[in-house]
C-alpha cells in the first residue's frame, strides 16, 4: 500500500471523483455530455468517446490536487493512457491524485428488497492487474430498495466478504451499499443499514481498513460514528440522482463526510463546449463540491 496515498485520503481537503460508469450506463453518460447513439457506430468507439471525456476532465486545471483527492476509474478507463501514460500512472504521478477501481460487474434481479453484486469473476487476478497499473483502493456497489432486514444483511455480508479479500490482496475496498433515494422506507433502511455496518466492522481485524460510500442519509450526521472509527479511512456520500445544489446541501450537513460525486461533478459539460468553456463549467462544479465536503 502506498502510505503517501494513504495519508492523502485520510487527512486530505476535497472529495473523490467518481468517473466509472460501466458499459451499461455509458450511453446514458454521453448523451448527458452531448454525444447521443449517433456519435458512435461500435461499442469500441462508444468506450472511446468516454474515455475522450474522461481524459478532457482530468486534464483540466480544473480537476487538481488541491480539490481532488482520488477518482473512481472504470476497468476500460485504467488500461487506457492519458498522453501515452497509464491512466492510474498519470494522475498520481502528473495530478497527485489517487486512483480507485470499479470492480463490481453489475447488479442481480431485486431479492428481499435489494440488489446484491452478480459474483465477481477471478477477483483475486484482477486484484493483481490494477496493482500493476498502480490502483490503491476499489469499489463495488449494491442497492438497497426497501427497508428490508434480511436483504440489507445480506448486502453487507457480500460486501465485506470481497472487502477481506481486498483487503488481504494489499489494495483498499470501498464499500457501497447505496440506499435507492426512491426507498418508501429510507429513514428505516438507513437505521437498518448503521446498525448492520457496526456490526460487521466490529468483526474485522484491528489492522484492517475500509472506506464507506453512503447515500446522503434523511438526518444529518447520521453516520458521524464511522467517521471517527478506527477500521473506516474515510466516508464520503454518493449523489444518488439528486441534483448538484441538493446534494452538495445535503453534504454539507454531515460533518467528516467527503463527496464521491459522479453524475453530480459531470452535470452541465458539454462536449460541444469550448475548452475555455468547459474548464469554468468544471471549475464550478469542483468548487461547490469542494466546499460542501469540507464541512
């Protein structure tokens, strides 16, 4: 583990990026960025286009260091280059910033309220292969759509499975156990949710550490405690689908929690933009980010 790294995501100012939509959710991304279907001929020309974005917006002045602490990558994203340098090389190297991997592939059918993760394919190889392109941490998503005991139990139970498997290959697992914004019982999922990770943090080891990817709870600092526990490097909130203004709101209502912000940091840009364009639509955004995290 790179302790320069660490130390950055644990103490640092600013908020993670989140650049990893996957292939299913990539068409729905260039058509926000002003690239519809007809933009592309090829599912290799569709990753291209993406992956076109994606550089445009780490190499902004915009998207620095002193703002940025880390960025959520997809699969595709880190085995490609910025300027004939890795990816994950690149922003540690050129930026300072900390590059993450999506390591989930998706989503089974709903089950007792929730979404758990489809089993994820020869993990242990694909944990070797990002250390090799440079990753520090990872991070894998479920969905809770009702207030369901054994459902959320059964999320987290998956999740810290794959952490500790994570955890043991050398790299930092984020757990996501995202709370659908739509839930009819969402305040009673959340309840279910907090009790759920203190348990299941209590049963890791005292050297080992997670990150957590929350959605931004109905009662502010409602997970205050994982902020300050001694197994959690850092929390931080996903959008969730709300709006760039409501989320960063609600950000900043729960003190220690950090952004990790995806369609939020992109809403508004434009591949249509000038560059000067561009970066200010950027800058913005970052900056109103930036400050609801520090709170």
């Amino acid at each position: 583990m790179n302790l320069q790294q660490r130390e950055k995501i644990k103490t640092g100012k600013g908020f993670i990026a989140a650049l990893d939509q996957s292939g299913g959710s990539t068409p729905k991304a260039l058509k926000l960025y002003g690239l519809d279907e007809n933009s592309f001929s090829s599912e290799a020309e569709m990753f291209e286009r993406i992956h076109q974005m994606r550089s445009r917006i780490i190499k902004s002045p915009a998207f620095s260091r002193n703002r940025i602490l880390g960025i959520i990558l997809f699969q595709r994203t880190m085995e490609a280059q910025i300027d004939g340098v890795g990816t994950a090389i690149y922003l540690w190297e050129r930026k300072e910033i900390v590059p993450f991997l999506k390591i989930d592939v998706g989503l089974e059918s709903e089950k007792d309220g929730v979404q758990l993760m489809k089993p994820i394919p020869e993990l242990s190889s694909h944990l070797d292969v990002a250390k090799e392109y440079g990753i520090f941490g990872t991070k894998m998503r479920s969905v809770v759509k009702e207030a369901n005991e054994i459902g959320i139990e059964a999320v987290l139970v998956q999740q810290f499975a794959y952490a500790k498997e994570i955890i043991d290959s050398g790299l930092v697992p984020i757990i996501e156990p995202e709370i659908d914004i739509n839930c009819r019982e969402k305040a009673r999922a959340e309840v279910l949710l907090r009790e759920g990770l203190r348990n299941h943090l209590d049963r890791i080891g005292d050297d080992e550490i997670v990150m957590l990817k929350l959605t931004l709870p109905e009662e502010s600092n409602y997970y205050r405690e994982f902020v300050s526990h001694p197994k959690v490097l850092r929390v931080a909130a996903l959008s969730g689908g709300y709006s760039r203004d409501h989320a960063n709101e609600l950000l900043a209502r729960n003190s220690g929690v950090i952004a990790s912000f995806s369609r939020a940091l992109t809403e508004g840009l434009k591949a249509q933009q000038s560059e000067a364009e561009f970066d200010a639509q950027l800058d913005a955004a970052i900056s109103s980010i930036y400050v609801a995290s520090l709170t």
